[in-house]
C-alpha cells in the first residue's frame, strides 16, 4: 500500500521567526510518538534545520541517549528553476511515501521552491514573533487606528498556493495556523493589541491561532547539542533539569495538540 503522509509545513516569509526551531521540535515531538518521520530543508542555503539535525546525529551519545532521527533530504536551489522543482517533487513525493509525517523547513523569504512546498501543506505552522512589526507579513495595520487595511502578500501568496493545489486536482483546503512565538510577559499592550488583531484577520484571512512558545534561552543553546525540549527529559551533560524546562515541554505539548499532530497515527 502507498503511504500517504501528513505533511506540515513551517512557513513565514519574515526571517528570525523561529521556524527551524518549531520545525526540529515538531520533528522530534512526531518520532517521539512512533511515527516515521521524513523532513526537507527547502531553505539549505541557510541549513538551519540541516545543520540543526546534523548536531544531532554527530553526538557521540547519540545511542546510548536513544536519539532519534528523521530520514532528512536538504534540497539546495540552484540557479535552474525548473530542475530546483523537479527535484523537489522528486524528494517530496518518495518522502510521502515512506513516512508517517513530512515536516519541511522554508526560508524567511520568497523563492520559488518555498512557494512550490507551500503548495504541498495538508497543515501550514507560521510562527511569528509576538511583535506587531511582524504582523506586517499578514497584514496591512493602519496606525493610529491599529484597523487591518487588508491582507499583505504572505496572506496573498498562500491563497496563490491553495489555488496552485486546486489545479493540480488536489483538496484545495489547508489548516492554517499562526502561533506566536518568544511570548514574554513584558509587553502587556503590545500582547492585547497582537491578539485583537489576529482574531480578526484569523476570520478575514482564514488561519487559526494557536498558543505559541515563550521566550526562552534553552532554545538557543540546544541548537548547538542537536537537542530538543524533548530530550532533556534526562540527565544530559551540560544540561541542568529544571522547573522552567517542564513548563517549557508543556508549551510544546499544548502546541503539538492545538495543531492537532497529537492525532496521527502511525500507517
Ligand atoms: N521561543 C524562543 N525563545 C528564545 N529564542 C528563540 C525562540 N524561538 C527561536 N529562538 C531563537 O531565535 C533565532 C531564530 O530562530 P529560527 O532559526 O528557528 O528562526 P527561523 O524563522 O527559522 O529563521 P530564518 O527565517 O532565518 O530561517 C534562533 O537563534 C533561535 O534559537
Ligand atoms: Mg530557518
């Protein structure tokens, strides 16, 4: 039998928004759950999630920690479109096949291959940082007024995407769902006047809101050690067990169940 699987995509075209970090938690929080686990890195200039993984897998504890992998493809553009596209079916179509879950990284800008794996979301993350600058991605905000003007061109260009999935015969429905990340405590204005304003471009652009990740320095200095949240439940070296870590991994669970991957099982 063909496996069909779940494919998420992690995507904002503003840089620095925290989607390598949500995309190596989600992958790690889904083989934790026994499902096979396939990622792509359409932003391998960069290779944040590349590198991230390879962190991982260079770890000389790796066994004895019981880390686990997924089946990872990094899909660096070249200067020719139409080869950088075919290779990226190519990947995408032998990863849905073999997995469970495809989890793909994008870049903080437009590019054509972002544009063609957005095409591919059954579930689109857009982490953005809690900050109403970077709202801007979304949405056009009169000042003064803080009213929405109307839905700016990362909005527009997933709309493009559904039609690109329609035409190609495919459900044209996505779960759009926008998280804010790095919350902090400290700006209460700003907090109320970022969540007015989702609610109501959510109904006008058609995303959900979801409860996002917290400001927290841990996830910086995981990269480094190819961990996650996830990992720390034991004694690693370097890595003192802490209250705030259990907070943090019940973010990251209400985070996992408000997207709904909780849910999937393996095929
Ligand atoms: N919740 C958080 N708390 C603290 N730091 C965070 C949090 N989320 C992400 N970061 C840090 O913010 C920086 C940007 O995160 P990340 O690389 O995941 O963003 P990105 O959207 O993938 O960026 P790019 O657009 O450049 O690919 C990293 O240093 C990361 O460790
Ligand atoms: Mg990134």
């Amino acid at each position: 039998m063909t496996k069909r699987a779940h494919v998420v995509v992690v995507g904002n075209e503003k840089g620095g928004t925290g989607k390598s970090t949500v995309s190596m938690h989600l992958i790690i929080c889904m083989l934790e759950q026994g499902l096979s686990v396939g990622s792509i890195d359409i932003d391998a200039r960069q290779a944040t999630l590349t590198r991230y993984l390879r962190n991982r897998e260079t770890r000389k504890d790796l066994a004895e920690l019981g880390l686990q992998l997924p089946e990872h493809v990094a899909v660096p553009p070249t200067h020719d479109r139409e080869g950088d596209e075919a290779r990226l079916q190519e990947t995408f179509q032998a990863m849905v096949a073999r997995h469970d879950v495809v989890v793909i990284d994008t870049p903080g800008s437009d590019h054509y291959l972002s544009r063609l794996g957005h095409s591919f979301a059954d579930t689109l993350v857009t982490p953005l940082n809690d900050s109403l600058i970077d709202l801007d991605v979304l949405a056009l905000v009169e000042p003064g007024t803080m009213k929405i003007q109307r839905p700016s061109h990362y909005s527009e260009m997933v709309w493009e995407t559904k039609k690109a999935r329609a035409l190609r015969g495919e459900k044209a429905v996505v779960d759009w769902i926008v998280l804010r990340n790095r919350l902090s405590n400290l700006d209460a204005r700003n907090k109320r006047d970022m969540e007015m304003l989702l609610a109501d471009l959510a109904k006008r652009v058609g995303f959900r809101v979801i409860p996002g990740l917290g400001e927290r320095v841990i996830y910086r200095s995981m990269f480094l050690e190819g961990l996650t949240l996830l990992d720390l439940r034991q004694k690693i070296l370097g890595f003192e067990f802490s209250m705030s870590h259990v907070a943090a991994r019940q973010e990251l669970r209400t985070l996992v169940e408000g997207i709904g991957l909780n849910r999937l099982k393996a095929q």
